[in-house]
C-alpha cells in the first residue's frame, strides 16, 4: 500500500540539513487498548519499511506523529526497533 495515498504521511518539512516526516499513526488508531496493541506492530513495520527506503535518500531524517509528536525514528541509543 501506499502509505502516502492512504493518508498516514500527513506532512514533510524540508529544512537545510534534516526532513522531518510527519505521520498520521495516533489519530487514525482507535483510543481503546486492544486497537492499540493490534496497531503497534503495524505501526512499527511502516516505520522500518520507509527507514529502509529512506536512508540511503535522505540524509539525516525523522520520522513523528504528527498529533502525539512521539519520534518514532531515529530511535534513541536504548531502544530498540
């Protein structure tokens, strides 16, 4: 699928040295737990897809939600994908 087409790439902000991706994952998930743990591991896919497709492109690039603004990619040193 394309995630652009289905409306999960709300916006991508191109500044000088970075592109900040910004995703629609929070508010297309339903507020309900069981959603939200069926969702995560689609979530997490979707994120490892574009970083494989992305980081050879891109230089340096982020991947957030753009209503919780959590950063899904670059992941942090302690965690993990």
């Amino acid at each position: 699928m394309d995630i652009v087409s289905e409306g999960l790439v709300s916006k991508v902000v191109v500044e000088e040295d970075r592109v900040t991706i910004y995703v629609a994952f929070a508010r297309n998930t339903p507020v309900h737990p069981f959603a939200m743990a069926v969702n995560w591991p689609l979530q997490a896919r979707i994120v490892r897809d574009m970083v494989k497709v992305l980081e050879d492109k891109l230089g340096y690039f982020e991947i957030v939600d753009d209503t919780s603004l959590q950063r899904y990619y670059p992941l942090d040193d302690e965690e993990e994908v």
